[in-house]
C-alpha cells in the first residue's frame, strides 16, 4: 500500500496514469472515492494522484484537532513522496483551503481548481454531509446535503447504494471528522490571499447549501489570477453531479495551464 510519512503519520495515496500531475485533495471526511469520476477523466493524459486526508480511510488518524498548516503539509509529504515538482492541485471544501495554503507556502503548486471553498472558515456549513460511516442510513440521507435534490431524484436506487458502500468503506469516523474540520477554525485568508497568483479557477455549485456560491465568487475575485465557474442548480459535491461538464472543465483549464509551469 503506497504511502508518505509526515512526522510519523501515514498519508496513503494511490497514483495512476503518466504526464503532468494532477493531485485530488478531498472534502472533510470524505475518501478519496469522491473523486472517482475526475480520476478516471485525468488518469491518461496527466498523472491522477488520490490521497486520503489524515482521519480518513486508510492514511492514520492521530489524535486531533488538526491545523491547516499541518494538512498543507501532509499534501506536501504526498508530493514529495511521488517526487512530483509541480502538481495542479484539486481540492472541494477543506480540500480546498488546504490547496491555497499549500499555494502560497509551496513551490510545487502550478495551478489551483477549487469546489466549495470561501476565503473563511465561518463561511463553510459542512455538519450536515458528515454521517457515521457504520450507519449506512445516516450516510444515505447526508447525500441531500451534499448533492441537489434534483440529481438524487434522478438516479436509480443503485447508483445512491453505490456511494453509500464507498462512504462506509473509506469515510472518516466522528474523531477524524472533527480533526478536520478544526483546522477552518480561523481560517481567514483574506489578507494573504493575493500571494497565491497561481491561475486557478473556482467552482461552484449554484445550490451549493454547505458553503455559499456567493463566498466562492468573493473568493476568485479575491484571486490574482482566479475566475469563477458557476454550475447552476448543482449541489456542494458539484464534480459528482456534473462530472462530465467539470471534467471537460477541468481538462481545459489543464490544457490551457500546462505550459504556466
């Protein structure tokens, strides 16, 4: 099982795919599994590096509250693991947070693609997508805060029975959830944020009732070099309801940065 080591915690990852590459920071509690859909899209023409935060799956999960600073670098130990130089980073929600302050302390970062993220912790409602991952029914109703009514209501019994099985095998518990989550607690990246002039674009879901789709257009106004994405009427978890138009986004904002480097 691949992993990094930062001061004695093992970070596992997966990697696949050759060319330039692309590493997936996920949500607050959630597995790597939520990135199934752009992993498949980019592992091919880039490299796709998966990582689960520390708390989740099967990296460790010591003792909490963790601080931004410390996941920041972890993706660091992650990428210096893979001995990548420069990586376009991915990341939803605290996925997201650790992605900018990895780009304003890291020299490995080329560009920024960031979902359901603000520029402040308080703007960030993520409560109602956590659920205890041995209760399969409390992970199924937590989708509604997660995705749009209308993309649940959409998809065979399934597809939802799918995700469940992937959140109850690689979700964090209740611990590793509020270790997380803590290091928003003072997140505020309003004063520094014009040292990240990496190109990056912000991606929000219309519905999105977990983080505002107001903060994510603050936020790339806020960015030197940010533009925003709205998807309307798509949820928090847009890359999973939209995952064809994201991963056509994703892909040009790839092709069209990949010489920025």
């Amino acid at each position: 099982m691949p992993t990094a080591s930062n001061d004695g915690v093992s970070l596992y990852y997966d990697r696949a795919g050759e060319g330039d590459p692309v590493v997936f920071v996920p949500e607050a509690g959630l597995g790597g599994w939520c990135w199934g859909w752009q992993h498949a899209a980019v592992a091919g023409p880039y490299e796709a590096v998966v990582w689960d935060l520390r708390g989740t799956g099967r990296s460790d999960a010591p003792d909490g509250p963790y601080t931004l600073e410390t996941l920041a670098a972890d993706l660091e130990a992650v990428l210096s693991e893979c001995e990548i130089r420069s990586a376009h980073l991915v990341g939803c929600g605290l996925g997201g947070a650790v992605a900018l302050e990895a780009a304003r302390t890291s020299s490995r970062v080329a560009t920024l693609t960031l979902f359901g993220t603000a520029l402040r912790g308080e703007q960030f409602d993520l409560e109602p997508l956590f659920a205890p991952p041995d209760d399969r029914e409390a992970l199924a109703d937590s989708l509604e805060a997660g995705l749009s009514a209308e993309f649940l209501e959409s998809q065979p019994a399934d597809v939802r029975e799918g995700i469940v099985d992937w959140r109850a095998d690689g979700d964090a518990d209740r611990a590793g959830w509020e270790a997380q989550v803590a290091a928003l607690e003072g997140f505020d990246a309003t004063e520094w944020l014009v040292e990240v002039t990496q190109p990056t674009q912000v991606i929000h879901g219309g519905a999105d009732e977990l983080v505002s789709p107001s903060a994510g257009r603050a936020l790339a106004d806020g960015l030197p070099r940010g533009e925003f994405v709205a998807l309307e009427d798509a949820g928090h978890l847009a890359f999973i309801e939209r995952s064809r138009t994201v991963n056509d986004q994703v892909l040009g904002f790839l092709e069209a940065h990949t010489d920025d480097e």
